[in-house]
C-alpha cells in the first residue's frame, strides 16, 4: 500500500501474501489486547481518556491510582520481535538474509525469506511426508560444533558449517512449504529450530 | 493539563473492542454471569448487560458514549448492541482502509480514513432509515408471527395454532436471558397477570403499557427474605409508607379518605419573622406567645372538626403533619399517613378520581374518596398501608392491583423489579405503531428519564437525523405485534434479505453505494448468530436451515425492538465516528454526577460509587473527559 500522505490520488493495490499474516498477527494480538483490558476491567480497573505513548493503547489505572498499560507491560512487544539487538530470532534471520544475498542467484523462495523477517516463526504451510529425509537432515543439521579452543583454521571450517547449515535449513523451508503432513511438518520445524540453534552456536564460537 | 488527543479510528476501535470483550462472555443463552462484590461483602450474580456496562469505571470519553446511548435506546438487548457496534465499526474500517476518500486532500492517511468512516456510517444511516423498515416487513416478518394483545396466556389460544404464540411466551424468553429457567416461568406468569389486569378497556394496548410503565414504581413492592416464589399480586394498591397515627381501630367500611398536599396547620411564621404580640392599640396584660399557639390551635381544631363532619378517617398527606395535627387526629380517631411519594399519591388521585386539597379551609366533599379499605399489610420487614378502591362509573375502568416481588436479597429483588419495568418497556416498543415510533422515541426517553445531559442527546441526535434523512416519513409501517423466533433468527433473516436486495441493486442500476452498503450491514449483522453459537458452529448451520423453515422453537423475540436496536446502533456509530478531538477538563465531583440516570437502589448510594465491582470511593477532583464533535 502506498501510503505516502500527500495530495495525490493513491492506487490501492491488493496486499501481498506477507503483508496479510502481519496484519493477521496485528489484528491477533489487537484482539488478545482487548480481552485482557476487558479482564482488567472487570476487575475494577478504570479506563483513562489517555492513550500510551509509547504503543497508543488505552490506559488502565488500578486502584492505588498507578497506571498501566496492557500492551507494553505484559504482551511481548510488537517491534521488539525486529529488533536485532533484542531478539536473537531476528539478529539470525538478519544473518541469514544477508548470506542469501551474497550467494549466487537463489531459488524462488528467497524473496518471501527476505519479506517477512518478522513471521519466519510461524509458517504453517503443508508438507510431503519424507521422514528418512528428515532425519538424515536432522542429523546433518546437527554437525559437530568444532571445539571452542582451536585457532584460524576453525574459521574456515566455521563457515564451511554454516553454510552447511544454512542449505540445509533452505531446503527444509522448502520442504516445509510443500509438505502435506502434520508429522513431516513439526519434524521439518524441528529442523529449522535444531539448525538456527546451530547457527547461534558457530556464531558465538566464532566471536 | 494533558496535552488534546487527536482521535483516531484505532483508539474508537480499541475502545469499542474492550466493552465487547467485557460484554461476550456474558451474551447468548450460554452465557455466563459476573459476580459483583462490594466492599462491605455484599455480592450480586447478574447476566444483564446494562448492570455490566454500567458497573464499569470508564473515564474514556468514547465508552461512556456507548455506554449511555445503549442504556437509553431499549429496555434489553445491550449485549447485542455493543456486539453490533463492535462488528460494524470493524468492518466501515476495513473498508475506509481499502477506498480513501480522494475528491478531499487530507493532511494524512488517518484523516482520509476517519474521513471516509464517517461517509459510510452517514450512508449507512440514511440507508437504514429509508429502507430498513420495508426489508424488515418482507424479508423477515413473514418468517414470524403476530402475538394479538388479547392473547396472554396459551391457554385462550384456539389449539390449532401450531406456534402457540401468546404474550408470555414472549416474556418468558425475555425472562429467560436474565434469569436463567429456574424462575422465568413463574415470573412470566405473573407479569402476564399483572398485564391483563392493568388493561384499559377501550385503549390501545400501548396506552396500557405506557401506563405500567410510568408508575411501576408505585405498582410494585419489593421484599427481600423471601423465595421467589412468595412473590404475588394484591388487590389495590399499597402506599410505602407506615401510618404516623395508630391505625384505625374498628373497620367500619367504607372508609373515607381525602389527600393533602400541605400541612393542616399553616406556617404563619418563618425563622427571621417578627410577631408583635398586642391587640390592636389596646395593652392588655398576658398577651404572650402562648395565647397565639392557643388560637392556632384552635383554627387547627376547627379544620378537623370539619373533616369529621365530612366523616374522613384517614388523612393522606405529601408532606410531614406537625405535632400537634396528629395529636388532634389522634384524639378524633382518625389515622394519618406522612410523606406519601409524589407518584405514589398521583397514582392514588388517578385511581380514586378525587382532587387534593390545597387549601385547608375549604373543605369540600368532592375532596373526599371513598375506600373500601385501608389498613396496615406486612410485607417483609416493613408494614404499609394497603388501600382498595371502590367500583365507581367515574374511575377508570381496570381493577388496580399491585406487584409484590420476592427475593432473597435485596439486590435480586431490585433486579427482578428491573427485569420487569424492562419486559413492560420492551413489550410496550412491541406494541407501538412503527412509524410514529421512530420520531416520539425521544418524548418517550424524555418520560422515563430524569437526567438533563441524555434529554439533549437524544435531542440533538434526533433533530440531525431528521435534518439529514432525505424522506423523513415512512409509507411502510410495520404491524404492532409483530415476533420472530429466538436465537439470531431476526439476524440471519435480514442478513438474507440485505443480500439480497445489494445484489438487485447491482443488477438494475449500477448504484454501487447503496450495494455496499447493504452487504457491510449484512456482514456486520450475521456476526450476532455466530458469537451466539460460538461454542458449536454446527448448531449454527442448522439454525441457518430452520430458520428458513420456520421450524425454530426456542422463544420468541420482538421485531420492532429489534428494528429499534439497529437504528440506535447506527446513530450511536455515526456520533462515535464524528468524534474528532478528546479534551481534557478539571471539575471537581461529589457523587458520580456523570454516570447515567441508574435505579433507585444505586441513587441511594451516593457516597459509595454505584456498582458492584470492588471500587473505592472517589470524592476529589477528577479529570472529566468531553469529547469535541467535529461539524460538517
């Protein structure tokens, strides 16, 4: 949507797929933000006129006058999830966009790898059931963390195994997204937490 | 002093959304209820949702808003309006964010959105006050019924009827959603009773009703110790107040009664007056204030020597008797009853067709009405003093009775008395001719509430929209009488015919405003029967399929109110969306002056904040929000 804010006449154009789930996820977590205020409300907590500044919800007051905001109190934050400095989830991710990037020209699902940094988590597409696949990625994915104490060569073998790592998780992101079965699936996303986990620890070992 | 809010159409959203979330877990025959506690320990089930919405301590100026529309529009239904407001608000969203207003410049996208919202709800409006009533009468009334006002019980119905239609059917699905089907039989049977003697031979139905309704507070009594079904009906009528005087000894009938107004003995001094006591020039000795309470007292002798003549024994007053009348009235053998509540005796002058006296020396015998009784009854804690009326041509002819409601506690006979004065409104909106309903709603609300700032409300609201409204009467109006069966029923059916009638639109003439209109009013409106099958989606989809058949039996609901529902939901969206700007203001409050006109149980309490849910007691200074209507 192009939303630039001037005088000129806007075409709206139909949101992309991404763009759906985060307005998905934003109507989501809306709705999960009135329930709990209804809760609070129920409870005899008084709803202010005054908005919060930080996310722009509504403000309760609970009866020793304090105030409080449900969604920056106790829903986890929605912008946070990006921050790559908060989240190792998105400092992966961010890693792992700009491998995509610098590597010859990717297959076709890269672009929506890049698009939706933010919903990586959640996409629960259907799967083809390969479960000895599965496992023999499961346990490539799995590679031997090279030991902490061993100098420059390392780094070569530290890179070698992410980008192991890294094929393997594209290709289960793939399989993932063309799979028809529930068990395949959940193996299949098992895979890809197994790899980023793997990722997060070559990552530390090479810091 | 905060800073101006600027609104935008996610704050009317949020808002909206919470009083939703407060209200669904409570709606639809499976709904649960909210335990109200105090801080003195007292506790109160309710499932009613103006009880809910109105416990609630909103200072958003926008949730008050709704609030108070709601409680002012029906006498039931609150859940369903904030659900409809909720779903309507969410999809003019949905599409002022698809379509921006292009023939305005904005100075942001919000602006155009908020811009285009209003447009739609204007439309929507118009829409619904053009056509609503013609979609209603061919799209969904021929799925119902008509209940005819002589019909209260299903017993007088020939058995022919495969629907068994009749006025306690009705009121027993009113009951039903507040009460649950432990009482609502019972009750039922007893408002329908209440009802066929309170009907004026002559008169329209709606006359009737008006009638109970006006005075239901004078018509019932609540008692509280006592089961539910302790709950009865007394001939004549019961005044809540004890006699000052003991009672009349022997029961000589009739008894003959007159109404004062004022006190029998007259104030001729005030505090600041000076008397001069003297005898006109001449100085006489001992001439002392004593002499003059001496001669007032026998002018006061005088008035009910001449009452006795007339061969009154009771004396029913407005105001409080000095001393001295009711040692007097004592001595004559008559008895004297103070403080009669202004509705309470203007039921009784109504009743007994007599005119109070105003001014004491003039006594004269139309003052005086002829009882045939009038005697102390216990009820519960408390001794009054019940009255019955002589059979006269000149009265009106109804045999007056009054409600004794029984409960446990205290709050469940204020809820039950509630429960009634509301099925009395709702079957009184049943009753009343269409179209005028529409443009005396107003007068009506202007009756049955006290409070100022709701009366220019509602005013305004009305003189806009009649103002706006391009044919303000209606040619089609629908039959008084008028029911559909329960359960989503109406909502499904003019959702049918709203689709219905977008796709004949499309089809005859590309009027795309009005197609889309009627769909988003469509979409908005199947959102009911979903939250109300919620639990079982599949009982949903049969319903959708016995509706159509006309085989639904699960109680009756009334069209009109459900017409009148609609409407207030529209106009209270459009008022919510013209809303621009939030303006933070100091005053400082004593009681909760700003909450909306609540039942007597609640104006009692006015330190204590009204409602159940553990509060506190507010008496500082509060910041008092007003919201600013943007004009166009």
């Amino acid at each position: 949507m192009a939303l630039n804010g001037d005088e000129e006449d806007f075409e709206w154009e139909p949101p992309t797929e991404a763009e759906m789930k985060v307005i998905q996820a934003r109507r989501e977590r809306q709705d999960k933000i009135s329930k709990l205020m209804g809760d609070y409300l129920l409870k005899g907590y008084k709803m202010l006129g005054e908005c919060c500044e930080v996310c722009g919800t509504i403000l309760l007051q609970d009866r020793q006058q304090k105030n409080y905001c449900v969604s920056c109190q106790e829903l986890d934050s929605d912008i946070d999830k990006d921050n790559p400095a908060l989240n190792p989830q998105a400092a992966l991710s961010q890693v792992r966009e700009r491998q995509l990037a610098s590597q010859s020209p990717a297959p076709s699902h890269t672009p929506e790898l890049n698009e939706s940094p933010s919903s990586s988590q959640g996409n629960m597409s259907v799967p083809q059931p390969r479960p000895e696949h599965c496992e023999g990625a499961a346990a490539g994915g799995r590679t031997p963390l090279p030991p902490p104490a061993v100098p420059s060569p390392s780094r070569l073998v530290l890179q070698e195994a992410e980008e192991a790592v890294l094929t393997k998780l594209r290709w289960a992101t793939n399989q993932l997204q063309s799979s028809a079965s529930l068990e395949a699936s959940i193996q299949l996303c098992s895979l890809i937490t197994s790899c980023a986990n793997s990722l997060r620890s070559l990552k530390e070992v090479s810091q | 002093m905060p800073p101006l809010e600027h609104l935008h159409m996610k704050n009317v959203l949020q808002t909206v959304g919470v009083l939703e979330a407060v209200i669904l877990r409570s709606f639809g025959p499976e709904g649960g209820q909210v335990l109200f506690t105090r801080d003195t320990g007292q506790a109160m089930l309710s499932r009613s949702g103006t009880r809910i919405l109105t416990a609630l301590q909103l200072e958003h100026p926008l949730a008050r808003l709704c609030v108070w529309k709601h409680s002012t529009a029906t006498g039931d239904g609150s859940k369903t309006f904030i659900l409809l407001l909720a779903s309507l608000l969410r999809l003019i969203h949905a599409a002022a964010s698809k379509e921006p207003n292009v023939s305005h410049s904005y100075n942001s996208t919000k602006a155009a959105e908020a811009a285009t919202a209003r447009h739609l709800a204007d439309k929507l409006l118009a829409f619904a006050l053009k056509e609503l009533d013609e979609l209603i009468a061919t799209g969904v009334v021929p799925y119902g019924g008509r209940i005819s006002w002589e019909d209260f019980t299903a017993t007088a119905q020939s058995p022919s009827l495969a629907n068994n239609l009749c006025v306690q059917k009705l009121l027993r699905s009113f009951f039903h959603t507040r009460f649950g089907y432990t009482h609502c039989d019972f009750i039922s049977h007893l408002a329908c009773e209440l009802l066929s003697y309170w009907k004026f031979k002559n008169e329209l139905p709606s006359f009737s009703l008006q009638f109970v309704s006006d005075n239901f507070p004078a018509l019932h009594t609540p008692v509280s110790g006592f089961p539910v079904c302790a709950s009865r009906l007394i001939d004549g009528q019961v005044i809540h107040r004890d006699f000052a005087t003991p009672p009349l000894k022997t029961d000589h009938q009739p008894v003959k009664a007159v109404v004062l107004t004022r006190s029998l003995q007259p104030t001729l001094l005030n505090t600041g007056d000076v008397l001069e006591v003297g005898c006109g020039g001449r100085m006489m000795e001992e001439r002392s204030i004593v002499h003059f309470s001496a001669w007032m007292e026998r002018s006061l002798q005088g008035i009910i020597a001449n009452l006795q003549t007339l061969g009154v024994c009771v004396l029913l007053s407005a105001v409080k008797q000095s001393a001295a009348v009711l040692a007097l009235a004592t001595q004559a053998e008559m008895c004297v009853v103070e403080c009669v509540s202004e509705d309470e005796l203007s039921l009784f002058v109504r009743l007994s067709g007599t005119i109070p006296i105003w001014d004491c020396s003039m006594i004269e015998p139309e003052h005086v009405v002829t009882l045939t009784f009038c005697r102390p009854i216990q009820l519960g804690g408390h001794r009054y003093v019940h009255v019955a009326f002589q059979d006269s041509e000149e009265r009106i002819t109804v045999k007056p009775c009054s409600l004794v409601i029984c409960a446990p506690g205290e709050g469940q006979t204020e809820q039950y008395a509630c429960a009634l004065q509301d099925a009395v409104r709702m079957l009184l909106r049943t009753w009343e001719p269409m179209h005028a309903a529409v443009t005396t709603t107003s007068k009506r609300t202007l009756q049955s509430h006290k409070s100022s700032s709701l009366h220019t409300d509602n005013l305004t609201d009305r003189t806009t929209y009649r103002s706006s409204a391009i044919q303000p009467i209606h040619k089609c109006v629908l039959e008084p009488g008028c029911v559909i069966s329960a359960g989503g029923s109406f909502e499904l059916l003019l959702h049918y015919a709203l689709l219905q009638h977008g796709h004949s639109c499309s089809v005859s003439h590309d009027l795309n405003i009005d197609t889309s209109v009627s769909q988003l009013l469509a979409n908005a409106l199947l959102s009911v029967p979903q939250k109300i099958y919620a639990h079982s989606p599949r009982h949903f989809l049969e319903t959708q399929s016995k509706v159509i058949n006309s085989e639904l039996d699960l109680g009756l609901e009334s069209v009109s109110c459900k017409y009148q529902l609609l409407l207030a939901v529209l106009q209270c969206v459009r008022s919510l969306l013209k809303v621009d700007t939030v303006l933070p203001t100091h005053i400082a409050l004593h009681t909760q002056s700003s909450r909306p006109a609540s039942t007597s149980w609640e104006d009692t309490e006015d330190e204590l904040l009204s409602g159940y849910i553990h509060l506190h007691t507010h008496t500082h200074t509060h910041i008092v929000y007003h919201a600013i209507y943007k004009e166009e």
